[in-house]
C-alpha cells in the first residue's frame, strides 16, 4: 500500500548539532501529518520514472511494515 503527501514549502533552520544551515522540504501527509525531509537528501532519492513521483519510507507507517510514500509537487 503506498500513501501520499503534498509538498507545502521550502524552510530552511540551522541545525542543533552542526550550527550549518540545512534546507528542509516541508510536506503534509494525506491522514493530517505534517513532516519535514532534508533536501540533499530528497536530491539522493530515485524517482519513479513511470508516475514521476518521488517514492519515499512513509514516515506515518508502522514500523515493522514500512510502506512506501510519494511526494507530490515542489
């Protein structure tokens, strides 16, 4: 089962650990959640070529049944 998420806004914070600045892609899931992914890291991920739609670990999945989630827009 896959689920989805639609893109809101890029933010950008600085990070506790490093003090870098680090620009985050803000997206909100289909059941209400709000999440943020890095966006060197979303740059890392393969796009489904067929849907063009970038396929990610659902965040809001149960842990032992990870099920996949993609990210629409931006």
């Amino acid at each position: 089962m896959s689920h989805r998420a639609k893109f809101i806004k890029e933010i950008t914070f600085r990070d506790p650990n490093t003090g870098e600045m680090v620009e985050m892609e803000v997206y909100k899931h289909e059941n209400g959640g709000i999440f943020a992914i890095d966006s060197s890291f979303l740059e890392q991920v393969v796009e489904d070529e067929e849907k063009m739609e970038t396929v990610i670990l659902d965040p809001f999945s149960q842990i032992s049944e990870p099920e996949s989630l993609y990210l629409e827009g931006n």
